[in-house]
C-alpha cells in the first residue's frame, strides 16, 4: 500500500502560544487569566493548533500580555465563588 503526501516547510506566519496549563474550558469558552496591574482578568480566547506542550491563541491576548501558566483552575474556582 502507498500514499502520496506533501510536507510544507519553509518558514510561516508566526503565533502567540500559551503553554497548555494556562487553557481552561469553562463549560462554553475556552479561557485563560492574565495579570493586569496586580489582577486578574479572566479572558475568553480562540485555540488554535496545539504542538508540543503549547496552543496557540488566535485571539483574545495580545503579544506582551502577562498569561497565567500554574494556578489558573484555582483563579477559576476564587472567581466562581466571587473571591
């Protein structure tokens, strides 16, 4: 059995990612916390590819913006409670 395939390499756009740890589904989004002036933001966000350990954001963080990578579920559950 044979199969034809084509691999594409050379460079692409480049993407912001996040590590997979700062990603959480929150039942109908997809969410991360970003560190703003002492806070914490929740933010929904558009996943894109996932590739070793990392997703990429397509949109909802800019580049430069502080993502929480350890501790994000416990933010979720303070900020479900109203902490």
């Amino acid at each position: 059995m044979f199969a034809r395939g084509q691999i594409q390499t050379g460079a692409g756009k480049l993407s912001l990612t996040v590590p997979d740890s700062a990603l959480l589904d929150d039942g109908a989004a997809k969410i991360v916390f970003v560190a703003k002036k002492g806070k914490y933001e929740r933010r929904e966000v558009v996943p894109g590819n996932e590739s070793n350990g990392r997703i990429e954001i397509k949109s909802g963080v800019k580049q430069g913006e502080q993502v929480v990578t350890e501790g994000a579920a416990a933010l979720r559950a303070q900020a479900a409670k109203g902490v």
